[in-house]
C-alpha cells in the first residue's frame, strides 16, 4: 500500500465539466507518482445554492429531513461525474455516499455532527488499488438510518474525519483560493496570503466568519491533531499549512479581517435565568426541526434572555419564519453585520479604542464591540460591512 492521502476538492473546483476532468487527471497524476487517495467533493460549483431556491419553490418552508435527503444529491452528482472522469483516464476508482462510507451522525437534521466513522467499505477499495470518491456533507443516523447533512461547509468536516480516521499525515484541502487571505478576496483585491498558521488563529477566523474552511472542521482537525494544507487549485506551489505550533507574537499584530453578513437577535422572554431561556429556545428548535445556530453570545436582562446568534442565510430564514408564531421567542430588531479582526495581543491593548475611531473617521458607527483573546468584533450595519472591511484592512493589514 502506497502512501494514503486525503483530498478534498471544494464546489469551484467541480463547478463545470471541464474542471471535473482537469480534477481528474490531477488525481490520475497523484496515483501515478504511487499515492492512494482518498477524494471528498462538494456539490458543483453553487449547485446546493440552487437546489435551496428550488425547494423553495416547490415548498415555502420545506419540512427538514425531506430538505437533507434533496441536498444531499449535489454532492452525489460530483462523486458520480469525478469517478467516471477516472475511471476514463484507466485510474481504477469507486464512489460512495456519505452513508456508504460510514459515516455516522447524530440525528439532527441540516446541522448533523459526526459521532462516529465506520470505514469498512473504504479499506475494502482501497485494498483493491482504487481511488475511493466519497460525497462530502452528509452522513447518516445508525439510530433512525436517516440520511442528515452537516451544514454548509461540511464537507470539509466529512475530509478532517477521514483524515483522523486512517491517520494520514496531512488532509488537503483543494480550493480555487490561493490559501488563507487576511480578508475576503472578493472585497479586498490583494489581500495577505499566509503560508502557515496555527490552529487557533484560523479557528478564531473561521469562527468569525472566514470562508476558507468551516470552523467544525478545524476544531476536529484540532482535536484531533490532523495537519491541514490549503492548497489553490490552480497552482500546488502556492498552499496554506495548518498547524498546532505556537505563535511567537505577542504585540498588536492584526491577521485578518473576517465577517458575518447576518448576525440575529433574539429575545426568550418571562425567564428567570439562562438556563430556563435556553430551553425554551430548545424546544423552539424541536418544534420547528432546526438545528442550533451559531451562538456568538447571550445574556439575560431582567427576566429576558438575549441572544446573538448567525447561520447560513437558509437556516436564519426557516428561523425566522418559525418565530413569528412563537409566543416567548422573539427576533427584537433588523441583523447586523459584524467585523472581526483576530489578532495578538489584543487583550491589554488599544486595539479596542484604536478600531472604532478609525471606522468613525469615516462615519460608521459601531454598534457593540465583543473581545476574546485572538479576536475583536465589531457590529454595524449591514449596509456599512464591505466599508468597514476595506478601511480597517488598510489601516492595520495593508
């Protein structure tokens, strides 16, 4: 057996059949060079977005498990058209969904997590010489044999656990990004490219809203001391390694600038403490077959308990329809966008006055301000997001 690795190929890299088979050959050229390999794929290109807006269409709320079974087909589609492309190239591989592969899942629907990984069937192909193509995202329930989706961004989670799970030296992670930016590329034209980072920085980041990677799976690759490469898709020279090395900084050095386009408020009235106002927001989300959200914070005032909390834009949408209804569980005003900056040494600095005047320099005021170790936010306005983005880049990046 040769040596094994893990790749995950995200959505741009599938995102038409050209690029399926330019994915292909890369693969065939790995196997080649004598690797065994084991592909997780996204759905192509913004096809779960499109899906979504279907669903939709047929269903203005459409019910959770029957939501996973339908998304669950991007990624199916990818495995299918990837394996045919090698299987062309005379590269001996097989496909198989998130279920197939073993992996199983607690039984929430549409923010499934990954409890345990049962890859019989993987080390049986792989045996055999085969590349194993696995649909990321998705996983099942051994309880129910419910077929549940991780969450936007789950691929990456689904590849970090076959990575723990046969012990590979280092999980890549294929994107059409050339690594880890300081800030969104498509705001900020010429961002900062990091050539390494350690876990908790890019963790805070992903936290925080960072698109190169979903947090869930750099927590797992954390836990479970898995090494991650981002590699560009285009170019194998240029790549971000993830790390548990420590930083050496400790001055006011600001890494990068990330965001959430929606953070929500919602009130859990007539409480009397913090556990009884998450209870009900519990049962809130029983009721309505959702997953958690993201907390990001909470506290309670008088006998309310406020919560600020972000999703992906489906999930705060099913939310909100569910709680109009809702007699104690109230969204109490319009989202806010929020600006983090992680950095060292934020704790015992200035940064905390330093941020919200160079933002009022340009009239944008800021609303609240959270602080944690690595990692300053900030709320505004939405419609002051992509602003406050490129004026604090320029100010502590650039």
């Amino acid at each position: 057996m040769g040596n094994l690795v893990v790749q995950k190929y995200g959505g741009m890299c599938l995102s038409s059949p050209e690029k399926i088979v330019a994915t292909a050959k890369k693969i065939a050229r790995r196997v080649q060079h004598g690797d065994q390999i084991i592909v997780i794929v996204s759905a192509m290109g913004k096809s779960t977005d499109e899906l979504i807006r279907l669903a939709y269409q047929v269903s203005p709320h459409p019910q959770r498990r029957e939501l996973d079974m339908f998304l669950s087909t991007g990624e199916r589609i990818s495995m299918s058209l990837l394996t045919m492309a090698l299987i062309d190239l005379g590269v001996k591989a097989i496909s198989f969904t998130g279920s197939q592969a073993g992996v199983f899942t607690n039984h929430s629907h549409s923010n499934a997590k990954i409890v345990d990984i049962k890859a019989h069937r993987i080390e049986e192909e792989l045996k055999k010489g085969k590349v194993v193509v696995l649909a990321g995202f998705q996983g099942v329930d051994p309880t129910t044999k419910e077929i549940t989706t991780l969450g936007r961004g789950g691929s990456d989670t689904t590849a970090v656990a076959m990575a723990a799970a046969f012990k590979v030296h280092c999980c890549e992670i294929i994107k059409e990004v050339e690594g880890l930016c300081s800030a969104d590329p498509k705001i900020i034209s010429y961002p900062k490219i990091y050539p390494k980072i350690n876990y908790n920085e890019i963790l805070e980041m992903c936290f925080w809203g960072a698109k190169v990677l979903h947090y869930r799976s750099v927590e797992l690759a954390k836990m479970r001391k898995v090494p991650l490469e981002i590699h560009f898709a285009n170019n194998t020279f240029n790549k971000t390694l993830v790390h548990g090395e420590k930083s050496m900084f400790e001055n006011e050095k600001v890494l990068a600038i990330n965001s959430h386009t929606e953070v929500h408020h919602l009130e859990v009235g007539n409480v009397e403490n913090l556990a009884q106002g998450f209870k009900e927001m519990e049962s809130f989300l029983a009721q309505t077959q959702l997953a958690w959200p993201q907390i990001l914070a909470s506290a309670l005032e008088g006998n309310t308990l406020k919560i600020m909390y972000t999703s992906d834009l489906e999930h705060l949408g099913a939310m909100a329809h569910g709680l109009q209804k809702h007699p104690i569980c109230k969204i109490h005003r319009p989202p806010l966008s929020s600006i983090s900056l992680t950095c060292h040494g934020s704790v015992g600095s200035d940064l905390w006055r330093k941020i919200p005047q160079a933002l009022a320099e340009n009239n944008i005021p800021v609303l609240k301000i959270l602080s944690s170790p690595l990692t300053l936010t900030l709320l505004v306005a939405p419609e002051h997001r992509e602003l406050s983005i490129k004026q604090l880049h320029e100010k502590f990046i650039s």
